[in-house]
C-alpha cells in the first residue's frame, strides 16, 4: 500500500510544529548528513530529556504525516535520528532537513 503524502495538521498546527522542529533539532543536532535523497541521518547527542522530546515529537509528526518514516540508533556515546521519507516526498525532506541549521550534504 503505497502512503499519500499528505498531512493532516491544520496551517497553523503545520506551522507551530514545523516551529517545534527547529527548536528541538537546533538544541539537538551536533551533525547532518544526507547520505540518499529520501534520507537525513543526524547525531542528537546523548541527552536523554532531548532524545525524549524528539522521540514524542516523532511520533506525533508521524500520526499526521504517515509518510515520515523515524529511526532512532543508540550508539555507545551518542544516538542517531534517522529521517526517511518515500521518493516523491524529497522536497518535504529538503524543508525538514534546513529546520536544524544548514543544508545537510545531499549525494544522489
């Protein structure tokens, strides 16, 4: 079954998550890459109130953009946060990716 890129937030529910986003990932993030086109992967430290509030968050964009797919990988000193999103979904990716400072690497 193929998942419609759609979401379900109002404009304004779109535009104070998205807000959530930036505040969570800017607190976060000590390293972006982009390693494929539908794929951001991201070192959120090691805090674990941060990893929490972006774990909710997670879970909560995915109950409304059903196409979002989140991973996160425990490493001994740190967790990663994986974004993947299907092929048509890319620029939604693009957004999601700036949302925590600059442009990640982007490799086809």
């Amino acid at each position: 079954m193929k998942v419609p890129i759609a979401c379900t937030l109002t404009a304004q529910g779109a535009a104070d998550r998205i807000e959530e986003w930036r505040s969570a990932l800017a607190d976060a993030v000590t390293l972006k890459c982009r390693p494929e086109p539908t794929r951001i992967v991201m070192r959120v430290g090691s805090d674990v109130a941060r990893i929490a509030n972006l774990v909710a968050l997670a879970r909560r964009e995915k109950a409304c953009c059903e196409f979002f797919a989140f991973a996160f990988h425990v490493g001994a000193d740190d967790v990663t946060l994986e974004v993947s999103v299907p092929e048509e979904a890319t620029a939604v990716l693009d957004g999601f990716g700036v949302l925590a400072g600059a442009d990640p690497d982007r490799r086809s």
